[in-house]
C-alpha cells in the first residue's frame, strides 16, 4: 500500500500526550493581547484536550501521529 501523506497543518497545531490524548493549543494568541487582562492571557498558555467529535477528522489528517 502507498504511504498516506500527513497534513501539515494539523500536525502543527495538535500534539499527543504519553497517555494518548490529542491536545490543541487555543486560537487568537498571537496578536491584539495588549490590552486583555492577563488573567485572560494566561488561559492561552495551556493546552486543552480534544473533543470527542473532532477527533475521527484529525485522525484522519494525522494517519502516523494518532494512535
């Protein structure tokens, strides 16, 4: 069988745990922060699990990277 070929964008914006959790960082961090509070800046830091619903597409888009 031909290799499948893994979607870049995916693989940039979603990592997996030891434990086998796929993890997404939140979106909006990257610019216009100034002026939100830093209790708001500091929920951009961290990561957050993925939901249930998403996961079968990005399995989908990370063939080697999902387990």
């Amino acid at each position: 069988m031909p290799k499948i070929k893994t979607h870049k964008g995916a693989q940039s914006r979603f990592h997996i745990t030891g434990s086998g959790k796929l993890m997404r960082t939140k979106g909006g961090k990257s610019h216009l922060r100034r002026r939100k509070p830093k209790s708001t800046k500091r929920l951009y830091d961290e990561t957050i699990p993925v939901s249930s619903v998403d996961k079968a597409r990005i399995k989908r888009l990370l063939p080697y990277g999902v387990k």
